[in-house]
C-alpha cells in the first residue's frame, strides 16, 4: 500500500530560479527541492544510497565507486561524483544537460531521517517532467527500506496505486512549478503529459476504440 496523501502533504516540493543573471539559459536556470521525513535511521539511509549491498534499494545511483571525481550510472545516465561527505551529501552531476543532483541526509528529533535532494540545471518543463520522477524513486527507497525486497519491488512500483500517486505528484509539481511565477500551467501542460506516460503508463493509455 501507499499513503498518497501522506505523500502529497508531507512532502516538501518547491521549484526555483538557480540563477541570478537575467541573461541567463531558460533551459538549465532552474531545479527543483524535494523535502521528506524517510522513517529509518541516518546511517541507514546513508547506506542505502552510497554502499553497494544497499544500491539496489535507491534507482537514482545504481552503478561506479562513489568517491568524488569518480564516474557513476545515474539511472540511465553516466555522470560524475562531485562531493561525497558521509553520512550527510552526496552530490553527482546526471547527463549532458540535466544538471546536477544534490542528496542531503539529517538526522531528526524523531529518530527518522530527512532526505533533501537538489537537482539543479532545468528548464521549467524539466522540474514538471523530473519531479514526480524523483517522488516515485523516494517512495520506493522508503518501500524497501521497510523490508520489501526482492521482485515485490518492481511490481508495486507499476502498481495502481504507486501510478495513481505519480499522477498527483504531476499535478503537485505544476502547481509549485506555476508557483513560483516559473511557468503557466498551459505552457507546462506538455512537459506534464509526458511524464504522465512515464509514471502512470497504465493510466494514461488511450482506452481501445
């Protein structure tokens, strides 16, 4: 099961300007703040994101030595470690264009963690399209952090319900996103679509004739 609407109130989304300069690229001036309280302990969070045994819990970094200056498979992308400071960031650039992905643990006062991850060097259309991306990859590192292993895994994430909250994360990351003054809902409605397709496939699919 998920708690779609845990995840939709409890969950921080904001989108913004990176940048300053007026001349700047549209295309890569912004990124995106996903904010959530993960239910496990500092350490154990930090493990599942950086140490071997653990990768396959996380589907963002999957692959290389995360050392910085090392090279690392992000998905389905090859990017660069840039800063690696345990328990508490790490940081990798991901692919030609799409900036670089920020993860930053603390340890709370309620013996749970908080996950703050970045991704910086996105056009608006991006932060619609990566954002509920970034929230269905942190609602199955949470699934597997509570003891779902195994092929249960990849089952739950194409589930109805998991789809039916990638859905609503859509909908969540064009409001932040319209917001902050980035965008219009109209000119996001594209970019929207197509990450519809990706997260919730089943559920968007045109009904047969």
């Amino acid at each position: 099961m998920i708690d779609i609407a845990d995840r939709l109130t409890a969950t921080y989304r904001e989108a913004r300007l990176t940048t300053a300069d007026p001349a700047a690229d549209a295309t890569t001036s912004c990124g995106l703040v996903v904010r959530r309280r993960v239910r496990c302990a500092l350490d154990t969070a930090w493990s599942a994101l950086t140490e071997p045994s653990g990768l396959d819990r996380w589907p963002a970094a999957t692959a290389g030595a995360l050392e910085a200056g090392a090279a690392v498979r992000v998905a389905d992308a090859d990017g660069t470690v840039l800063d690696r400071v345990p328990p508490h960031l790490l940081a990798v650039t991901w692919g030609p264009r799409l900036g670089t992905v920020t993860i930053r643990l603390a340890a709370d006062d309620q013996a749970t963690t908080v996950l703050e991850l970045v991704h910086t060097g996105l056009s608006p259309e991006d932060v619609v399209y990566e954002g509920p991306m970034w929230d269905v990859a942190i609602a199955v590192l949470e699934h597997r952090l509570a003891g779902n292993a195994g092929s249960d895994c990849g089952n739950w994430r194409v589930s109805t319900a998991v789809q039916t909250f990638g859905q609503h994360a859509v909908s969540a990351w064009v409001r932040a996103t319209e917001v902050s003054g980035l965008a219009t809902a109209e000119a996001l409605a594209p970019a929207a679509g197509r990450c519809l397709r990706r997260v919730a496939p089943d559920l968007t699919r045109p009904a047969p004739a």
